[in-house]
C-alpha cells in the first residue's frame, strides 16, 4: 500500500511551459547562505548552454507588458470600436427591434385578458386564441369600416375633377392670375410633359411600398404577439433565473408587479379608447354625420396615444362635420371639448386607479420623452415604463439609501 509523500508547503510549485515544467531556482530559507549557481550546477552534474540561465532553457522571461502605453492604447482603441460597432449593428437593427418591444408590450397588455379567461376555467391555448381572434377581429372591422369611405371618396374626387377645375377657371381671382402668369397653361404643359408622369408613377410606387411594409409590419407584429403571449410564462421563469438566489424572490416579485402594472395600463387604455369610440359614434350618428363608424374607429385608435391622441381624433370628425355644416362643425368641436374634459377628470382616474399608479408629472414626462425618442411608440410605452422605474426606486432605491 502506497504511503502518502509528504509534500513541504514552502516548496513552489514548479510553471508549466511548452517545453515541460519550468523548475525555479531554488530560494534559501531565511537566515541560510545562498549557493553560487556554479557551485549548483557543478554539483549537480548538468552543463548549462552558454548565455542560457540555469532551468530556462528559452531563456529568462522578459518585463510584464500590462502597463505598456502601446497595449493599454490598443486595447482602449479596440474596446471603441467594439462600442461603435454595437451602436451601429443597433441602430440598423432599429425597426425590427422596435417591432420586437412592441410585441412585447401588447403580449404583457393582452396577457390579463388571458388569465380572466384562465380563471373561467379556459385551457390557456384556446384563451390566447379567443383573445387573438378578437385583436384580428378588430383590424377586419376597422378596415371594412375606413377602406370603403376613403375608395368612394377617391373615386368621387375623381370624377369631380374637371368640375373642379372648371370651377377655378370661372374665378375671376384666378382668371387674373391665368391671365398675367398663364398658370393654368403651364400645368397643363407639365401635366403632358413626362416629368410629371415619372414623378406621379414614383409617387405611387412609393405609396405602395409604404402600404405594404406597414401591411408587412403589421403581420409580423400579430405573429410575434402571438408567440410572446404563447412562451411568456417560460420567457420570464428564464429572465428570473438570471438573477443571483440569493435575490431572485424579491426580483420575481418586483417583476411580477411591473408586468401587472403594463398590462394594467394597456388594458385600461384600451377601455377608454373603447368608451371614447362607442360614445364618439352615438354623438356622430344623432349628428348625421357620415361614415360614423369609421370616424368612431379612429377617435378610438387615436386616443390609445397619449397627450396628442385624443386631439387628433377630436380634429378629423369635427374636420368631417364641417364639410356637413359650420352648425355641425362647432357642434363637434364643442362636443369633443366637453368630452375630453370629463374623460380626463373622471373616466380615466376612474379605470386606472387600480393598474397604474403614476403621479400626472410623471405621465407627462414619460410621454414626451418616449415620444422624443421613438415616437408614437415611444409615447406609448413612457407611462408604463415609468411606472416600471419609480417602482423600483420606491422598493430598492429608497430603501437602500435610508439603510446607507
């Protein structure tokens, strides 16, 4: 039976190298007399290569290079680019990243909805296809409500054109201007001309390709939603085990209540766009103001963006109900005037007293700021972000400083 060998815990241990283990010149202990190599060398018996010290057969390694002004200079230099790179492979990958984080966002807010029906005792596959269903549902009925209005307006437009020009030949404001500036002459030289021709054909080339990257964005979208709300229970059980143990109950507690608080707002928001568009449609239909249904439609889109949102919709059927009549017009104007004030002082209060607790400055910066940044998508996803960020200052932030 092999006994153990004793090992002194003062011997080095010997650096590997690529020509075997690198053996240390020996280090007397203290208070010995150090021996002369060539006394070591003799006694040992082994020649040493002239110019070569005793156990580097390569030589004695030269000064450390971590402090070089060279290196450090270069590994700053390449840590820029990498920087610079990573700007630049983001900033190219914007749009899709943008359409990523927005169907993010709309599986969070879709994802209470699911979990009502859950609790109705729906299997989770056929809650996230009812509620699927319902989302392409309201794309159809807004569709089949806008499209057919803007054809018959189109194709009214025209067939009223020479009408319209007609019109203008007859005013005598612009019969003096035709006169002293032949204008109508020169439209009708570049409207012959092929410059106008090539320019009407890349206009509507360009508008073709709008309408189907929007068609196309729009779908990849849908599909993306459909496979975040699918995989969102693994996505965050993924995302929680990337935080430390020893922190990970109170981070999935914290990002619990984040997520609750997104889906919170956008559900909320979606009841009052959904209010906003029902009462909008009853006003416009007591009006007779046409195509009220699609006008309706928009006011409800329009009022999901904060801030601007709801002025817009308010514009474009007040817009609409002046082509009725002025009497009409201001009806609408003073309508929706009223309106916005009991929707921001009651309705909205009201549906999100229990979602998202933001006070109103923050909701106005969050919404200028993701605005600024990205857009109307960025005023979409500011409020609940920071709804997400004073959140975490109030639980970890705060706390932290009073203990410090």
């Amino acid at each position: 039976m092999d006994s153990a060998v004793p090992v002194d815990p003062a011997e080095p241990e010997p650096i590997l190298t690529s020509a075997g283990p690198l053996i240390l010149p020996d280090i007397p202990p203290a208070g010995a007399t150090a021996v002369p190599a060539s006394t070591a060398t003799a006694s040992s018996g082994a020649a040493t290569p002239p110019g070569v010290a005793p156990g580097l057969p390569f030589g004695r390694p030269g000064r450390s290079m971590s402090n070089n002004p060279f290196v450090f200079g270069f590994t700053a230099a390449l840590g820029v680019l990498t920087a610079w790179w990573l700007v630049q492979a983001v900033a190219s990958a914007s749009s899709v990243l943008i359409l990523i984080v927005v169907s993010l966002f709309l599986a969070i807010g879709l994802n209470p909805a699911v979990e009502v029906l859950q609790r109705w005792n729906v299997p989770r596959v056929g809650a996230i296809t009812v509620v699927f269903l319902g989302v392409i549902l309201v794309f159809v009925v807004f569709g089949l409500a806008v499209v057919p209005p803007l054809t018959a307006q189109s194709t009214q437009f025209v067939d009223q054109l020479p009408q319209y020009v007609q019109e203008l030949q007859n005013n005598p404001l612009i019969r003096d201007l035709d006169q002293r500036f032949q204008l109508l002459e020169k439209l009708q030289q570049y409207v012959t001309s092929g410059d106008f021709g090539t320019q009407m054909f890349g206009g509507v080339l360009g508008i073709g390709s709008v309408l189907i990257g929007a068609v196309f964005n729009s779908l990849t979208v849908l599909v993306l939603t459909l496979y975040f709300l699918g995989s969102l229970k693994s996505l965050k059980k993924m995302a929680y085990r990337l935080v430390p143990r020893s922190r990970r109950t109170r981070a999935t507690l914290l990002g619990d209540q984040i997520i609750d608080s997104i889906g919170g707002y956008v559900a909320g928001n979606l009841i009052i766009s959904l209010i906003a568009g029902v009462t909008t449609f009853i006003f416009l239909s007591i009006m007779q103001v046409p195509y009220a249904l699609a006008l309706a439609l928009i006011v409800a889109l329009t009022d999901l963006i904060p801030l601007v949102g709801a002025f817009i919709g308010a514009g474009v059927a007040s817009l609409v109900g002046f082509f009725v009549s002025p009497t009409v017009g201001i009806v609408c104007l003073v309508f929706f005037t009223i309106y916005q004030q009991i929707e921001n002082y009651w309705i909205a209060p009201t549906v999100m007293k229990s979602s998202v607790d933001v006070p109103p400055l923050a909701t106005i910066v969050g919404a200028l700021l993701g605005g600024a940044l990205l857009g109307v998508v960025g005023a979409l996803l500011g409020i609940p972000l920071v709804a997400a960020i004073l959140l975490i200052l109030r639980e970890v932030v705060l706390p932290r400083q009073e203990r410090a």
